[in-house]
C-alpha cells in the first residue's frame, strides 16, 4: 500500500505550513499539525515576506537586525510552540523574498509530501495567498497542497477526522493520477470515497436521451479510475449536468463531504486560469478542505542533432 506515493512504512516525510499569520493560517495550522502526527511527519511552518523601508534602512545602513525580522521571527516561534508535529521539533523558516517565488523555492528544495495554507475568501489575501502562492507553487511543483478556506470547519480536537472524501474527474490522464492521491488519503483516514463528474450542458446531445448519455458517462469515469480504487475501499460514482462549482458545492452539501481531492491542469474546466475564476471559488466557499494537486506538462522531447 502506498501513501501520497510513499510506501506505507515510510509515511509522509514533511509537512509545509505557508502562514501569514492570519486567522484564516491559524485555522490551517492546525489542520497541517494534525496531519503531521498521524502520519509521524516533520511539520515545517514558513513565513515569507519583503523588508518595508525602514527595516530596510536599519539592516542596510545601520547593520541592525530589524524590528520587523524580529517580530516575524517571534511570530513564528510562538506558532512553532503551539503546533506539534508527528517528528518532536517543529522547525521554523523565515524567507526574505515575495511569497510568491520564495515559499515556491522553499517546496523545491525541501520536496514536501504536502503543502498546508488557509485562506479567508475575501479580499487581498486569497488573491495573494491562494491565487497566486499557490498556483506558483503547484504549477513548479506538482506537490499537493491542502488549502483551508473559510467555510471549512475549525479542528476542535487535536485529531483529524475524515469520513466521507469527494473526488472530482474529468477522466483525463491527470485526473487518473490525482485519484490515487485520493485513493492513499481514503484509506490513510479509513474513508468513504465519492467520486463526481460534472458534465456541462452543452455536452448532452440529446436532453430527452439524458438518462443514457449519464449512464455512458457514469461507465467512462468508472473505467478511467485506477485498479486500486475499488480494492478494499468503500466507493460510489456519481455524474451530474451543470456549472462544476455549483454541482460540486451542492455534493459537498448533501453527503457532508469532509474532504474534496481535484486535479488541476491545462484541459480541466477547473484550472486556475485567474485569481478569482477556476479553482478558487470553490476552495473559498467548500465547506471542507480542498486538496489539490497540478497536473505539471512534462516538456516535449527534442531529437538529438
């Protein structure tokens, strides 16, 4: 049995934490510490951020370590000391740079089985954070990251219960390998696991004929599932016609979904093409948490000369 494409006896090896200290990071912070101890992984919390002026002046030209450097630095170290992780120590890392490019480096060099991140669905921040953050990370990484949005209920226990996880497809290559990452996660938690593929209206050629054409399609997302997925798991396969947000939101709602797993990539109706359009409303208005994982395009071979 593997787990996020580890084998079970190696785990999860680290768990990410991107924080901008916000409430919304909070709440994901407890998310990525649970997490951490039931798979007995390293949790690593990280803050990115730019100098403002006068810190800037102080570490330039009065070679002082700036009150904003040491206030961060506080920050993260009062975070550290009310998180736990699965590996004793929770290590903290400051990054000085645009979030954007360094948490991005960060999950380059470290390789992390996942990334954690919140985010409060309004605003400046969820642009920044969840647009922009995560995509730059996902798109360089192809690691998953688990975003905690808004509407997602607060960790009241220091464990983190999954019953019931949702999977959404489009049948397409990504998707395949996304739904073993959902296949690992179910059977991590000892999960239900639905499966959901919206067709959009256009695509039903004959509404009269409907009931037929959802049954053909129900047969192609059950053949483009992998072998494992109906091995020891407890599965159903739904399709639905309509807007993927609202048919995923409403599915969420009705089965009390505690977890929503997507592929995000070039040819899904659901790629993050804008801040605020593709994935996004849906992370920041599930009331679960979303796990997503970018399909990255290899690049094309070239003949040699």
């Amino acid at each position: 049995m593997t787990i996020f494409g580890l084998k079970s006896a190696e785990l999860l090896d680290t768990v990410l934490l991107a924080t901008d200290f916000s409430e919304s990071s909070s709440k994901a912070g407890r998310y990525a510490s649970a997490l951490a101890r039931k798979m007995k992984a390293a949790l690593v919390i990280t803050h990115a951020f730019v100098l403002d002026q006068a810190a800037l002046e102080a570490e330039t030209f009065r070679n002082l370590m700036s009150q904003q450097r040491i206030h961060l630095q506080k920050e993260l170290k009062t975070l550290a000391e009310e998180l736990t992780s699965g590996r004793g120590e929770v290590e903290t890392v400051l990054l000085e740079h645009d979030p954007r490019v360094a948490v991005a480096e960060l999950a380059e060099s470290r390789k992390p089985s996942i990334i954690v991140m919140g985010t409060h669905g309004g605003g400046l921040l969820e642009r920044f954070v969840v647009g922009s953050t995560a995509e730059g990370i996902l798109r360089h990484t192809g690691l998953p990251a688990l975003t905690v949005g808004p509407k997602a209920p607060p960790l009241l226990t220091e464990n983190l219960a999954i019953r019931r996880i949702l999977f959404v497809t489009n049948n397409t290559a990504g998707a395949a390998d996304t739904a073993q990452l959902a296949v690992d996660v179910a059977r991590m938690f000892g999960a239900a696991l639905d499966v959901l593929n919206v067709i959009h209206p256009n695509s039903v050629k004959n509404t009269l004929n409907e009931p037929h054409e959802l049954l053909a399609h129900h047969d192609e997302t059950e053949a483009a599932l992998p072998a494992s997925f109906h091995d020891h798991l407890e599965s159903r396969t739904f399709v639905s016609v309509g807007q993927p947000r609202t048919e995923i939101l409403k599915h969420i709602r009705e089965r009390e979904i505690d977890l929503l797993v997507m592929c995000l990539n070039a040819d899904s109706q659901l790629e993050m093409q804008g801040n605020l359009s593709g994935a996004f409303p849906i992370i920041a208005e599930a009331s679960c948490p979303v796990l997503t994982q970018v399909k990255v395009a290899s690049a094309p071979e070239t003949e040699a000369n």
